[in-house]
C-alpha cells in the first residue's frame, strides 16, 4: 500500500486544487466591495419602489397592491438608511436603473393587464431571492462599518419580503 507523509499529502491536495478552494473563496468575497454592495443595493431598491408603483397604478389584485404600499414604505426608508451609510464609507451613490433591472420594469409595464398582478409576483420572487443573497454574502464577508450594519439590520425585512411573496405567488 501507498503511505503518504503529512508533506506530501498537503502537496498533493494544493497540486490537485483542493488546496485552492479558500483561495476562490476568499477572492469571490473580495469582488463584492462596499461600493459595489450600496449600488446593487440602491439599484434593486430602487427596482422594488418602481415596481411597487406601476402595481398601485395597474394591478387588480388586493394582495398585490397591499404587497406592493408595504414594498413602497419599507424600501423607501431603506434608501435612506443606505444613503446615509454609503454617506459615513464616504461615497455617493447613482441614481436609478442599471439596464438589467431597466429591461425587468420595462418588461413589467409592457404585460398584459389580465397578467399584470401575475407578472409583477413573479418579478418579486427572483428579486427578492437575489436580494437576500446579495445582502446576506455581504453581511457575513464584510469586516465591519456601516454598510455591514446596514445590510444586517436589512437583511431580515428582506428576507420577511422574501417569504411573504413566495406565499402571495402561490395563491
């Protein structure tokens, strides 16, 4: 039988790529900087409060709308807090739309008003579950300040969102 020694087996992981697992890791969480987290934060907040109104001005359904006021007063004051965050790590934040997020409200506005409350739901669902990791990755990667205590704080609003309009999506 083959016998390895400590030296080799741990030069034989790192010659494998086991070794460099961490190192992946380590770089993916690198990628998400505290800039990069506001602005995908703001970008899909701002997301949320379009849609919500597009809803409040289209949809038919109770529970859609109802869903939609509370999506409109919870991300509003999340704006806030995170401008004042992305504030304190001495940055401002862009306005509006990236085109991903352009193209999903224009897709929304372009749907049929019998599908409306259905499209909007479904656009809720993989923006909430988008968000949640998003804010989830940064708030267990980041070292600290207030964009961290930020999307902490947020993060179980979001995932409440997250639960609520699985459940709606399934009615």
């Amino acid at each position: 039988m083959f016998k390895l020694t400590l030296k080799q087996a741990i030069y034989l992981l790192i010659l494998t790529g086991v070794g460099l697992i961490p190192i992946q890791l380590t770089a993916q969480q690198q990628a998400l900087t505290p800039q990069a987290f506001a602005q995908k934060a703001a970008i899909s907040n701002t997301f949320e409060i379009e849609a919500a109104k597009l809803v409040l001005q289209r949809g038919n359904d109770a529970s859609a709308k109802t869903f939609a006021k509370d999506m409109i007063a919870d991300h509003e004051r999340a704006g806030l807090d995170l401008a004042q965050a992305a504030r304190e790590e001495k940055f401002q934040l862009k306005a509006g739309l990236d085109d991903e997020h352009r193209q999903k409200l224009n897709a929304l506005k372009a749907s049929p008003d019998g599908d409306f409350d259905q499209a909007y739901l479904s656009t809720q669902v993989s923006a909430h579950e988008s968000v949640v990791e998003l804010f989830a990755e940064y708030a267990q990667q980041s070292p600290g300040g207030p964009l961290k205590s930020f999307a902490e704080k947020t993060l179980g609003t979001l995932r409440a969102h997250n639960v609520r309009i699985h459940g709606l999506a399934k009615e």
